[in-house]
C-alpha cells in the first residue's frame, strides 16, 4: 500500500525521449503533451513520496495513484540528477509508509522484492522478486543527458522494466535497501540485470531534500583515474587503487585534499577503512559525507602507504 503510480505530463516543445529507464515515452499523445510512467513510495505519513529523477524531471504536471484507487496531484519538492533522485508531495495524512532498512548489511544471494508499475498503467501494484546479483556496481556512463551520477549499484535478478523506475527495491522484512533505477539490457526491456541505488544513499539524499530542498555533499578537490597495471605492480597496492591525477584547487588555492598532504601522483588505496576494490568508489564514499565531515584517506606515495585526514567542504546539488 505504500507503493504508489507515478504519471507525468509535459507539454511538448520538440518531442523526443528523456530516458530508456522509464521516464518521459518518446511518443506524444496526439493533443501536444507527452506521458511518462514511474514508482515511487511513501517515506512519510505526511505525503513525502520518493522516486527517481528521470522519471519525473521536465515534467509539467505529476499526478499518484495510490493503491486504494485514488488520484492525487503532486508537486516536487526537490530532485537531485547526481543521484538520480527525487521527492514528491502530496495533500494529506495517514499514508501507509515503508521505512528504510540498511543496504550496507545486503549480501550475495540474498532475496528482495521490488516493487511498481512495470510497462504500463494497467500492471501497478506488481510485485517481482529476486536476488542479490552483486554490490557495487560502477556504471562510470552518464545519464541521457550527458551527466555523471552515483553508480555504485546493487544489482539484482528482480525483474525490472521500464515503469519499474522509482519504485522501491526491499528485504524480506519490507525496508527499503534501494530505489529500482535503471537495467542493463540489449532489447529495452528486462534482460536479468536491474539495477538499484543503495538505500544509504537513497536515506541521506530525501532527509537533506525534505529538510532544505537541496543536497550538500562532501567535495574533496582531486581529480582521479584508475591507477595503470604498471603502477599497481610497482607500488604493491590492489586493484582499487585511484590514481590522483591533480588537486583542484577553489577560489582561495586550497582543497580539503590540499590541506590533507594529498599530492599529484599519489595512489588512494581506502577511504574511512574501506579498501577500494574499483576506484569509482571514491565518488559514491565522498558524496555520501556531508560539508565539515572528516574522512581517513589511505594513500601510498613511491611506495610507502600513510594515512591523512580530510574535512570536506560543500558542493551543493538539487534543485
């Protein structure tokens, strides 16, 4: 009961498909305007609803359906394209709600269910269920619209097609561990591989929009790439490892990576103790932190691995 229908309007100006994970549909109504079908939840008794972005960004009007029938209109109260995610509002009181569960505590193999609106209006209120495929998954290709987002996914066998979007991924106990996001497939629809954003982030994200309607979140000032084979072997340090390719400095010259010791050239092996095993992890485990938040930082320079520590400043997302 907590899982709701989300559909969006938008008057259209040229047409054309804002996203394959069931957003806008490519395809006009004959009367100017363009539809899109999504999920969501209720995370508040009060009428906050989460759901993802691309399901309801450039959208002109949002209406929910609720699993008792009803229609209600929506309006947004925050929504945050790095994260691909999104709060809704609607009038009232009373609503059923699901509370969030903890997705750092997930396992291979473990069983889940997910929930929403897959392919059309006619299928709401289904309910699919699978296994934990694998954990941090890293997509590193940005959205439709050419931007970087989160990508450290749970991956699941939960069948998940377009419509699904928004909706929640959930334990057996009925916690939110995730917000069904997108699919790896090769004709459109479900192909075994669906993906969800983790519900630590999912968490962070919606109690910042709620509060503020916008997202802060930790910003360390380096760029990085995936430090060589040739490196790894010459430095003893593991796969993860992240290569830092310069410090960005801001207005005053300085960054918390700056301020840290971090250099040029170095090689972050963990951040917080958390042992990197793909280096786009340090996006997910930064952004997750808040402004004014210290981080332990691992780092290994020509050979020989210290730690530092770091306190992020802000870079603030959301609209």
């Amino acid at each position: 009961p907590a899982v709701v229908q989300v559909q969006s309007t938008r008057v259209l100006a040229q047409g054309g498909p804002s996203s394959p994970f069931g957003g806008m549909s490519p395809f006009g109504n004959g009367d100017g305007t363009q539809s899109g079908l999504g999920s969501g939840a209720f995370v508040s008794e009060d009428g906050y609803i989460v759901t993802n972005n691309h399901v309801i960004e450039d959208a002109d009007q949002l209406r929910v359906s609720l699993f008792d029938g009803r229609e209600l209109e929506a309006e947004v109260v925050g929504a945050d394209p790095f994260s691909d995610l999104a709060v809704l509002k609607v009038d009232g009181d009373g609503f059923p709600t699901l509370a969030f569960g903890d997705s750092d505590a997930l396992r291979v193999g473990q069983w889940v269910l997910a929930f929403g609106s897959p392919l059309s209006a006619d299928l709401s209120n289904t309910v699919t269920s699978g296994i934990v495929s694998s954990l941090g998954r890293f997509s590193g290709a940005p959205d439709p619209r050419g931007r970087r987002t989160i990508s450290n996914y749970i991956q699941t066998d939960a069948a998940v097609n377009p419509g699904n979007s928004g909706g929640p991924l959930v334990n057996l106990r009925g916690e939110i561990v995730g917000i069904n996001s997108a699919i790896a497939t090769r004709t459109g629809t479900y192909n075994g591989i669906s993906f969800a954003i983790p519900s630590t982030i999912v968490r962070s994200t919606v109690e910042q929009i709620i509060d503020t309607g916008t997202v802060e979140r930790g910003y360390l000032g380096i760029s990085f790439n995936e430090a060589s084979p040739a490196l790894r072997r010459q430095y003893g340090v593991g796969p993860g490892a992240a290569y830092v390719a310069d410090i960005a400095p801001d207005a005053t010259g300085r960054t918390p990576a700056a301020d840290a010791g971090l250099r040029r050239d170095d090689l972050i092996t963990a951040i917080d103790g958390v042992e990197l095993t793909d280096s786009r992890q340090i996006v997910s485990l930064i952004s997750s932190k808040r402004p004014g938040d210290e981080v332990e930082i691992t780092y290994n320079r020509e050979g020989k691995e210290a730690p530092t520590t770091a306190t992020l400043q802000g870079r603030t997302g959301a609209r």
